[in-house]
C-alpha cells in the first residue's frame, strides 16, 4: 500500500469535501495511511476516550462552542492536553470560526489545520469512504470463502484436494457463497479483513466434471454474498496417517493476512469423510469463543 498524505488526500479530495487550509506548516504533509478520525469530543476534557496518535482531529460545533466557553488559560491546556497525541490535521467544520490558540497551536506543533462548510456528521461519512478507498490494503488469495452461520470462512488447500465440492455441499445446506478460486481480500483498518469475488467469476464455481456453474441460477439469490469478514480460516489437507492432528482443541492456531491474525484450523481430508458437517461445527464452535 503507498502512503496518502494529507497533500494528497486535499489534491484528491479536497473539492468533494470541501477542504481548505487555514495552517501549513511547512513540511507537515503526514501519512494518514494508518490514521483514525474522531471528534476532539470528550478528549478536550481531559478524559481520555478514543486517545490515539496521528489521528484526524475533527472539531464541530460542540467542541468549537466549548472551547469558546473556556478561559483563556483552560482553553490552552485543554488544546495541549489534545496536541500531545501528535495529530496528523485537524479539521474545522460548518465553517466555524477558529478560536485563536487553536490556530497558534497548529503552527508550535507543525500540525495542519484545515476547515470545511460541510457538517460534521456529513463531513465524517464522506471522509470515510475516502479514507476506505485510499488507504485500505489488498491482496488475493486461492481459497473458498463463505458465510456458514454468519461467520467468514475461507477454505484453503492444494488444487485438487476438494475445496469447491465442499464448498458446494455446504451451499447445498443453506450457507453463501462469497468467492471461489481467486479470493480478493481488503484490509479495513484498523483491523477487519474483508473478502470478495474478483469481477471475472463472481458468484461462480468451477466444479470438475459439470463445468462453471452459476451459484445464484442454481440456489437463488440469497447463496450468494458480495463480501464478507474473514473470521476462520481452515486448511485441508491430505489425510497422512503418520502426522499428528490436533485431539483436544487446547492449543489456538493463527496466521497471518495483511498483518492481522486470524484463527486457523487445519483439517485432514479422506473418503467419507463429511467435511461439510465438520466445518459447520467449526464455524458454530467459533461462534461460542467469539
């Protein structure tokens, strides 16, 4: 994933969000690839709610209002008690007017200071699906992923080992499918993982011996999801009589996406063998540990 820096984010998105600089100093184009935006709210009391560093900071009437309503003195410290996260900008909205020390603090922190017309809760929708479409990372992944009993489970092992015929099977008892084959997963921050069918085979499964098939011509509509989070994944593999599985269910295992990570269970596949029911109890036992 590059970097989206403020710069970019007003070059590429100033006009629909109606942005404006009122500080910049010189040199503070930050990241905001990892950035989380919330209202100064309660952090401007003192009370440490939602405290995270390089974070957009957005002040809306209420926070402006308050500030005005403090001394001189308070207004200060409240500002550097805020300042001390180390923002990456701060934005004003609905045009407010822009109390003096908020302004002289932007400049002694090198923090960038815009403002907006545009209200605060519509301001935040926008900025979010902004932030959702610059800074998310992706990747693509060979693997199944559906939703059984509401959970997202990618089905993952080598070619041949009979992950679309599950698939099919657990499609067959009422779950959705999401993707086959090609898995394209997206980063959501700061920590979902979110995957979909790539555009060529949405919605479709390459079953050896019938072809591709269509999931939703077959099942109907609602076999079908467009996304969904990732929360299990589950390798099949090869039944070997010599390796050891897991038999008490004590020891959690994980792996890594994207750097998040999530569960992992690894599951032997031999002939009649009903992996469909075995990977429904997965799903139901993940259900109870979340």
């Amino acid at each position: 994933m590059s970097n989206f820096t403020i710069k970019q984010l007003l070059e590429n998105a100033g006009t629909y969000l109606d942005l404006k600089i009122v500080k910049y100093p010189e040199g503070t184009w930050k990241n905001l690839s990892n950035s989380r935006y919330f209202t100064a709210g309660l952090l401007l009391t003192g009370i440490e709610s939602n405290r995270v560093n390089n974070g957009i900071v957005i002040f809306g009437s209420t926070e402006i209002s308050f500030l005005f309503n403090l001394s001189e003195e308070k207004r200060k410290e409240a500002l550097e008690n805020l300042f001390e996260m180390e923002p990456a900008c701060s934005i004003v909205t609905k045009q407010l007017k822009i109390p003096k020390c908020l302004k002289t603090i932007s400049t002694q922190t090198k923090t960038t200071l815009l403002t907006t017309s545009r209200n605060t809760s519509e301001f935040i929708d926008k900025l979010s699906s902004i932030l959702e479409e610059y800074t998310r990372e992706v990747t693509r992944l060979h693997g199944v992923l559906l939703d059984v009993f509401g959970i997202g489970v990618l089905l993952k092992g080598k070619s041949g080992i009979g992950k679309s015929e599950i698939a099919l099977d657990l499609i067959s008892r009422g779950h959705s499918l999401v993707a086959d084959d090609s898995v394209e997963i997206h980063k959501h921050h700061p920590d979902v993982l979110e995957g979909r069918g790539t555009p060529v085979v949405k919605h479709h499964m390459e079953i050896r011996g019938l072809g591709i098939i269509s999931i939703p011509r077959l099942f109907g509509p609602a076999s079908v999801r467009d996304k969904k989070k990732i929360e299990l994944i589950i390798n099949l593999e090869k039944w070997e009589s010599e390796e050891e599985y897991e038999r008490l269910g004590l020891d959690d295992h994980s792996t890594e996406i994207l750097g998040l990570s999530v569960p992992l269970l690894i599951l032997p596949v031999r002939p009649g063998k009903t992996m469909a029911t075995i990977i429904e109890v997965a799903a139901r036992d993940r259900i109870l540990k979340l």
